[in-house]
C-alpha cells in the first residue's frame, strides 16, 4: 500500500504518520537523499496531510477536495511556503531566508513561519535545495531551527547530510530517504506517462540509478543520437580526444542559447559516464555480468575490457575524473574548459 499514491517511501511516511498521530512531531527536518527520488513531493504530501481540514489524529491523509487541500494544490495556501535556488543563481539567497536589506527580519520564510497560522493548525515552510545554503543563509536559519515557533514545521531538502553545514546537521531531525528500486522507478514512470510502455520503463529505470529526474532527462531524444558513439568512445580508455571533444561541444551547444540548459545537457553526459565506469569497474571486480544494474552497457564493456586491461584503478580514476568534471558544473566553470580537461585526464589516465 502506499501513501498518497507516494511510491517508494511508505517506512518513511509510517513514521511520519506515528509521530502526528502522537502529537510529537518535531519542528525542524532535514531531508537527505539522491536527486528525484521523491523528496520534495514528500514534503508537499506531508504538508498536505498536516493542513487538510478533515484530518483527524488517526487519519493521516489528506482528503484533497477541502479549501485547504485545494489552495495547496493551486499553490496558496497561506501557511504554506516553498523556497528554492533560483536557476541562475549557485547560492540559495540571503533575502528569501529573512528578506531583503530593506527588509530584514519582515519577509523572508523565518519571519513568515513564526507569526499565527492563518487557518489554524501549522505553519510548513520547506526550504528547497538546502545543499547551497552558504555560511551565512545557515547561520540566519539557526535561531529558527532551535527553536521554531510552537505551530512551525521547517523542512530543509538536500541531497546528503554530508553537504549540510554541522550547525544544521545538529539542529534537525535527520530523514533519509532511498534511491528507487528500479522496479518502483518504472511504476512511477508509466504512471506520469514519462515512459510509453512497460518495456520502456524498466529500460530507462535501470539507467537511471534510482531518481525519477535523471529517467526524465535520458527521455529527451536527441541523447539517442550520440549514446552509442558515446559509449564506444568511452570504451577506448583512451578517446580520441580533439574529434570527441568537438563532437561533445557541439552536441552540448545545440542544447540551446541558454546557459542553463547547455549545462544541463553537458550534466547530462557525465552522468552517463559516470555511470559507464562504476559499472564496468562492479563488472571487473565481481567478473559477474549478473551483478549489473545497467546491462544496456553490457555490449561496451567487451571493448573497455582490452582497452583497460582489467586495471579497476584506471576505471576508478577515471570514475573520480568524471564526478571532477560534474563539481565544475557546479562552479559554473566555462563548458569547453570542462571536456577539455575532463577527456585530457581520461586519456592520460
Ligand atoms: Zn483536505
């Protein structure tokens, strides 16, 4: 059974479930665990159940046609907030915390969690993309997060607890949630209509290690075009770097004008990559092709196994390369500069 129709994560909202019905939840959560596993609609989910009018202490689901139910749905329901990174920006902002200069301490979701709940009950904010909350958004968070007003409910999402500054790790209750199993990812994708068909599904779930955003992505077409030389390339241990690197450039490019997407495209890419070699570095160090989570990779690794000579410190090596080049993404570091050092330290092993 699951809750809400929320796949994947029923121990998670058992908990929740206990804890509300006992009338002992606490204030503060940090929400840990890969990207698109379903996080974030946890937290709108759970934000949901705690605002329904019709909630009762036993029940812990939300009706879905109350007014509450219905402004959470449209998006407006005033004791709710959601803040997240813009797109452009590397840092969350100081002035979505507690308001601009001119306004410091008056807006901002600390100042909007602490007054009265409007309907009565709670006050949720959730505080998206926690990972890129710097020295200073976590220290004007910390007042609020040791003790948050009686009626407030924070919810920090990131993607580890590793990436969360101490001051927050020790202030919030710590919630993990797991990647998909591959079988619940390809449930999920042909019940959002991602994936047209049940063969389709289970193929995208298993390259996809788990996070329905990354299944997203691999649906766009164009990557068809390029996987398999791609792939090949990969498998040569040694690409031939200048004609890959324009080839990379140029497919990047024709993501678009907008930087975001050109990033998101060359993202993109070394996920794929990165999931090549901690493949083909399981399948050398098991020599079990049964212990694979991605067999579309299987036909490559033939290759990969002459080019490598079976040395799984070339594949981890190359493995580290790639997480490198995902950071710089990061960083915002030009595009090209990125391929040309990636597959120049890829070739140089
Ligand atoms: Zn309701």
């Amino acid at each position: 059974m699951t809750w809400q129709n929320i796949i994947g994560h029923d121990r998670v909202a058992e908990q929740f479930r206990r804890a509300a019905s006992r009338g002992r939840l606490a204030g503060s959560f940090l929400f840990v665990g890969p990207s698109g596993v379903g996080k974030r609609t946890f937290a709108l989910a759970l934000a949901k159940s705690l605002l329904c009018e019709k909630r009762t202490p036993q029940e812990f689901n939300a009706c879905g046609t109350c007014p509450a139910c219905r402004q959470l749905n449209a998006g407006n329901h005033p004791d709710f907030y959601y803040v997240a990174k813009p797109e452009d920006k590397s840092e969350l902002p100081l002035e979505l915390l507690i308001g601009g200069k001119e306004q410091r301490g008056r807006s901002g979701i600390c100042y909007e969690i602490s007054r009265k709940p409007f309907a009565g009950g709670y006050k949720i904010a959730v505080i998206d993309d926690a990972d890129s909350l710097n020295t200073e958004g976590a220290n004007a968070l910390l007042k609020t997060l040791e003790e948050p007003p009686p009626h407030a409910i924070l919810i920090l999402i990131g993607t580890s607890a590793a990436k969360q500054l101490p001051t927050i790790r020790s202030r919030c209750k710590m919630i993990r949630f797991f990647p998909l199993e591959t079988r619940e990812l390809a449930q999920l994708l042909e019940q959002q209509g991602i994936a047209a068909s049940q063969e389709r599904a289970m193929r995208l779930a298993q390259s996809s290690d788990g996070g329905l955003e990354l299944a997203k992505a691999f649906c766009d077409d164009s990557l068809d075009e390029i996987r398999d030389e791609f792939f090949r390339e990969l498998s040569l241990a040694v690409p031939r770097s200048v004609p890959f690197a324009i080839k990379l450039n140029e497919f990047v490019d024709a993501a678009g004008k907008e930087a975001i997407l050109r990033r998101k495209r060359l993202r993109l890419l070394l996920v794929m990559a990165l999931d090549f070699y901690q493949n083909f570095g399981r399948m050398i160090e098991r020599a079990d092709p049964q212990q694979l989570k991605n067999r579309d990779l299987t036909p490559y690794f033939q290759n990969a196994s002459a080019a490598y000579r079976n040395d799984v410190f070339r594949v981890n090596r190359s493995a580290y390369y790639t997480l490198e080049a995902l950071e710089q993404i990061d960083r915002n570091v030009q595009l090209p500069y990125i391929v040309d050092v990636w597959l120049h330290n890829l070739t140089n092993g």
